[in-house]
C-alpha cells in the first residue's frame, strides 16, 4: 500500500514540494487538505499515515495554527526538513513580464516577495494559497496576472516561469515537521527509496517538547535554568496561549540532542520537578536541504 501523506494546500504548494523531497513520488500518495485542522484530523481518522506541515518560516515566523494543532496532542514529531523557499513569478506561456499587472499569492509569499513587487510596480493581490493562485491563473487564462509559487505549481498547471528566486530575502527558509500519530513509529515512514533516509543517516537530532508552569515569579528561568545546568542547547522557545487563562501561556521548546541522550534525559528528569506540564512530542533527525542532496 502506498505512504498516504497529507499537507495543507494544493498540489505544487510548497508543503506538497517538502513531501516530495523527503518521499519522493514512487509509493507515496499526497493528500491535499484545505486546512490545517485537516491535516490532523486525517491522522487522527487513520485516513492519512504522516503528514508534513511548516511550523516557521526564516521572514515571517511563527505558524500559530499549527503550533496551537500540536498542542491538543495525539502526534509525534519525527522528521524535520529546513527547506530553502524560492519564489517564483508564473504566468501563462507566452507571456512577457512587461504584460503582467497583477499578482496573486498567499499574503505571507506576498509579504516575502514586497520589495520585488514595489520595483516592478505590480499590484498585490492575496490568495488563499500559493498553489491555487497558480491554478486559478491557468483557468482563468488572464495574460495581466501572475501567481507566485514554487516551480513544482508551475509544472503541475503547466505554466511558464517568468522569473526564478523573486523572494526579497536569500536566506528565506521554512521549517517542516513530519507528524505521524502518536502511537505510530519511531521514526519516519516510507518506501526504501524514500530521500530522507539517506540524508537522515547522519544527520543531528532534535527533541521538542511543550511546557506550562506556575504563575508565578521565576518559575519559567527555574525550568529554563534546568537545560543550562545540564549543558543542553536550547534552538528554539516560542509561547502560545494557555487555552482558559488569560494572559498565561505555554512554551514550545527545541532543543539539541535526542531523549536518550544523558544530558537531556537528565535536564527533562529535573524538569519535571519544577514544571506544571511537560510533554514531549518526539525526538527525530533535522535535515537543511540546503546542505543535504534529497533528490
């Protein structure tokens, strides 16, 4: 039976292209799903076997849907992927940049591409992904209208690419976790041939894990002080609100190093002492496409 994968957006979203680069197109099925909540809800119905979500990106931060999705639990985080974004201006073949007016794209691609758009004096229009403003373009056939996208969308509504690399910064990078349910394997699933597999072997490992504790003065540098004493480093900390209290919040934490490694199983051991929650989604290879072959 084929990999069933599910992303949120269309086929040739930039989602769709982080599941191809870690499973490749032979024994994978991808499933597009409109929205976020969606895509857990097909784990969570066994409709789907992985999934691939973004949870930051380098220019605009944060995806606070998806963080809020991982804290109702139910899933494991074993795979991340640090993916380069490259923008692309599509349009219809035959068309000639001097011929565009208009462009559409998800406002975050927007944003990421403002610098470009201004120089060029084209007008902005948001969509709801950046895959569909590639596929309603090819429908509507509008030779004053560009999408940008990523060159996979292009291929898949067979459009032209007018430009390659349009984004406003080089460094513009998204972050991807491979969910599984929380009762599935340990490690990633795929076909022997999946990409990951080989770019996994030596890749450094990450655990990430979310925390709540006391509302009260120095209880979140009493759990933070826990990590230093043990030597481990912290990658990433980012709140979300505590869902019922107003104005308290919960903390997603990364750090380096696997839980089975002794410093961070003896950070997590005394952590628990001085939290309220603890919960750890999973440790699992990191892998930066930009330094990693996934072809």
């Amino acid at each position: 039976m084929a990999l069933r994968v599910a992303y949120q957006g269309e086929p040739g979203a930039y989602s769709d292209a982080a599941a191809a680069a870690l499973f490749g197109d032979v024994g994978v099925q991808a499933l597009p799903c409109p929205t976020f909540a969606e895509v857990f809800d097909a784990l969570a119905a066994g409709s789907a076997d992985a999934a691939v979500v973004p949870v930051e990106n380098s220019y605009a931060g944060d995806v606070g849907e998806v963080y809020d999705l991982l804290r109702r639990g139910g899933v494991r985080i074993v795979l991340e992927l640090d993916l380069p974004i490259r923008h692309c201006l599509l349009a219809l073949p035959g068309a000639a940049p001097g011929d565009i007016r208009v462009v559409r794209s998800h406002p975050q691609a927007l944003g990421q591409c403002r610098e470009f758009l201004r120089r060029l004096g084209l007008r902005a229009e948001p969509a709801h992904d950046t895959a569909g403003a590639a596929r309603r373009l090819a429908e509507e056939g509008d030779r004053q209208a560009a999408a940008i996208a990523s060159e996979r969308a292009a291929r898949a509504y067979g459009l032209a690419v007018l430009l390659r690399d349009i984004q406003d910064a080089s460094d513009n990078v998204t972050r991807f976790h491979v969910l599984v349910p929380e009762d599935g394997p340990a490690e990633p699933p795929g076909p022997p041939t999946a990409p990951w597999r080989t770019a996994a072997g030596g890749a450094r490992r990450k655990t990430s894990l979310l925390l709540a504790t006391e509302h009260r003065p120095g209880a979140l540098y009493r759990c933070l002080g826990v990590f230093a004493r043990w030597g481990v480093n912290l990658t990433k900390l980012t709140s979300r609100p505590y869902p019922g209290r107003a104005w308290e919040y919960m903390f997603f934490v990364d750090l380096e190093g696997a839980v089975e490694d002794p410093p961070v199983a003896g950070a997590l051991e005394e952590l628990a002492r001085h939290a309220a929650m603890v919960r750890v989604f999973g440790s699992y290879p990191w892998i930066d496409a930009s330094t990693e072959e996934l072809a």
